[in-house]
C-alpha cells in the first residue's frame, strides 16, 4: 500500500517569490510584515549576531526596501514571519491544497524554525560543555560559535504546529514527520511529539554528523538513543543514518572497513531494528559511497562556500543509478551526450545500479529487501520498547526490543574480526537476532 508524503518547507520561500517581491516594495505593503525585516543599526551593520547555517549573517540588506531581511538559510532564501497570523493562515491553505488532492503527509523541513524572538535579541556564546549543534561542519564557524536560543525553537512554535495537526485530523489516516535541528534536539523532539495533537514523529541530526571517515561505535547508536528515552514524555522518534544533507553512513562510518557491501547490509538492518520509525536514504538499499564531485561541477552553494574543507551535500546528492550500461546510468532518457545531468554519477555508483543489483541474491539490494519483508512479520521490531545490554565489547552494538512477554535479542558486530558476546559468537560484520 503506497503512501505519498510531500516534502513541504513552510519556513522560508525563494527571493524570487511573488510574496517577497511584493514585501520588498515598501514598509506598508499588504505583505510588508509577511518576512522578518529591521533597521540597520546606526553604523549600518546587520540587526543582531544571528548567523546563517550556510555562512555570514542571517541578515541581508535589501537596497530596495532599506532594510535588512532575515534568513536562516541562503540569502535567496528569506523567512516568513510566523508571528503573522495572515502568513499562518496562508501555510495552512497551502498545507490544505495538497491534502485536498489526497497526499498523505507531510516532511516538514527544518520544523523548528518557523518562529524567532520578535525583540531580535542577540543570541549568546555557544557553551561546549552543554549543547552540540548537530551540524556536520568538524571545526568551528560562526553559527556553531552560538548557543541557537532566540533565532529558532520558540515557544510559539508548539502552538502552530497544534493548529496544523488539527488540519490533518480532518484528513484522517496522515502523518506529520518533522525535521529537527537544534542545540538539545531529544528534549525538542519529545517536545513536538508528545500527546495526539502535535506532530506523529520527528527525526534530528545527531544521527548524520560529519564530513571526513570515521568509525561507528556503540556510542554513536546508545547516545541519541538513550538521551531521546531520558525526556519525559510518551513521544515516538524516528531515526535516518544518511539523507540528503550528510556524507553517506557507508562512507562517514566506514573507515577501514573492506567489506563495504556487507557493512552497507549491517547499518541498514541496524537502522530497521531501532526503535522508532526508519528512513532509508535513496541509495543506501544500494550500499553508495559518498561521491566526490569536481569542484566545477559543485551546485550546493553551501559545499562551494566550505571548499576546500568540505565539498557540501552534492556528494549525496548524485543521480539514483538504475541501469548500469545506459547514459546516465538510466537516470535521464536523453540520448544526447552532450547534455549532462545536474551532478555527475560516478562509476562506483554505476558498477551498484538497480539492474545490476537486482538479480544478484547476495547484493547489497537483495538482502535489504529481504530483511524489510521479514521486518513486517516482526511487531516487536516496529513497535517493542528498547533495553541496551552491556556487551563489554566496543564493536557490539547490543539491545533487546520487547513487547508484551515476548523479547528479542539484537547483536551487532560493527567490525571485521570475530567477536564474541556470552557464548554467542559473530563473524565480521555479522548481525543476529534472537528470540529469548
């Protein structure tokens, strides 16, 4: 049974919308106040200190109007003001329009944006001992430099997210999947999850963080877990190792490892036996690698901000290879050689096509697809509560999922060496479960 979620970012909207153009005209304008707009102080500098995710501050001055506008993100991407209820009301007939045509749900983009601090006050210095920003940048920038308090998750945030959940009920069977990221994003999450008239689930970036090879570990697993379990609350979590925004897991977790596809096979069925609901990124049922894009072929203007040190997004964000031999590896039907799809598909994603994978019973694809039809005969995988065991072990990765009387043992050896839990042995990269 299909379901259709749409991706909707109701947080900010292009420059080139008619809404901003119409905004940036005067300061008394149907939709003057639809964007967050201020003065430049006195000696012409922005606002306050709020910094953008993706460089330089969150200010740009708009010569047109004289004043400074607010994004979050790209300066040709401007917030809307929420404190407006015109613009509430406005998101929430475009929220309807789809509804209407029978979608499903929605992924909310960067739900916890939506409102600032209306005074603009200045956000103060990042504390390390307290916060972490979830971002995937490894060294310090401005935006991590601040502890993120006045220019995202504001308390009014909660009651517009009650006014769209409303919205939904009247639709019947639909989800709510919203998109968090924040300084203390288990605390937020249980937050705007909590009780049936709030969002069905969230998921966060504490799960997709950095940019060069590392390793996983049973920490990187047992953290986010256990600090989501510590919030008070009956909220329901959802879980991604990759996505659009993150080096790929096989490549951000991999180092050393030489069995990539079965490591790709270990992480998707480690991320399927969580608690919580699963997101699979495109191509990780295919076990991809991070590609490396040319730095002239570079489209995420994030990626050619941070180049050298990081090459950005395009790296995840390559063409779903789906037959080996074609052009374009099936992506596009163009026959013409000359034209070339928006980032380049490289061979060690071609050689891992669909068709290639498909007949293979021992492929990457193969085994994920064979692990989700026995996920579904197993309800204490998809709704069983969650107990960590102590393994003694760094390369184990250990819990038990339980339901009712019934409990499952989940093991996990995250390396290439035989390990041993109790008497239980598992080969490299192996995976057991276990009815006990």
């Amino acid at each position: 049974d299909m379901k259709i979620i749409v991706d909707m970012v109701l947080s900010h909207t292009s420059i080139e919308h008619p809404w901003f153009n119409e905004s940036r005209l005067s300061e008394d304008n149907r939709k003057s106040d639809w964007y967050t707009w201020a003065d430049a102080k006195p000696d012409g500098s922005p606002p306050n200190n709020w910094q953008s995710i993706f460089g330089g501050p969150a200010w740009t001055f708009d010569t047109k109007r004289g004043q400074y506008y607010f994004h979050n993100f790209l300066k040709e991407q401007p917030d809307l003001n929420f404190h407006n209820h015109a613009v509430q009301k406005q998101i929430l007939s475009e929220c309807e329009y789809w509804l209407e045509r029978g979608v499903d749900g929605f992924r909310l983009d960067t739900v916890n944006f939506y409102f600032h601090n209306k005074n603009l006050q200045d956000n103060p210095p990042r504390d390390d001992s307290k916060i972490s920003t979830g971002l995937q940048i490894e060294k310090p920038i401005p935006y991590t430099m601040q502890a993120h308090i006045h220019d995202k998750s504001q308390p009014e945030n909660l009651e517009f997210l009650k006014k769209l959940r409303a919205l939904m009920d009247r639709y019947g069977d639909t989800m709510t999947i919203g998109e968090i990221g924040d300084d203390d994003p288990y605390k937020l999450a249980v937050e705007y999850t909590d009780g049936d008239d709030l969002l069905h689930t969230t998921y966060n970036t504490h799960l997709l963080v950095g940019t060069g090879e590392g390793s996983i570990s049973r920490e990187t697993i047992e953290t986010p877990m256990k600090e989501f379990a510590k919030q008070s609350g009956d909220g329901w979590p959802s879980w991604a190792f990759s996505n659009h925004d993150v080096v790929r897991s096989a490549t951000r977790w991999g180092k050393g490892i030489k069995n990539r596809d079965d490591f790709a096979v270990l992480l998707n069925k480690l991320l399927m036996s969580l608690r919580g609901t699963p997101f699979l990124y495109q191509g990780e049922e295919l076990g991809l690698p991070e590609a490396s894009i040319p730095y002239e072929k570079l489209q995420d203007p994030w990626g050619i901000f941070m180049w050298p040190e990081w090459q950005g997004r395009d790296g995840c964000r390559t063409p779903m290879p789906w037959n080996k031999d074609a052009q374009h590896a099936g992506f596009s039907q163009t026959n013409d050689p000359s034209v070339e799809t928006w980032l380049p598909i490289p061979h060690e994603h071609a050689i891992r096509a669909v068709d290639e994978q498909s007949n293979d019973l021992n492929s990457v694809l193969s085994r994920t697809k064979e692990f989700i039809q026995w996920r579904k005969t197993q309800p204490i995988l998809q709704i069983g509560e969650i107990e960590f065991v102590e393994t003694n072990h760094d390369n184990i990765i250990g819990f038990e999922r339980i339901l009712d009387d019934n409990k499952m043992l989940c093991l996990f050896n995250i390396c290439e060496d035989k390990v041993k839990y109790k008497e239980i042995e598992l080969e490299p990269l192996e995976c057991i479960f276990k009815t006990i």
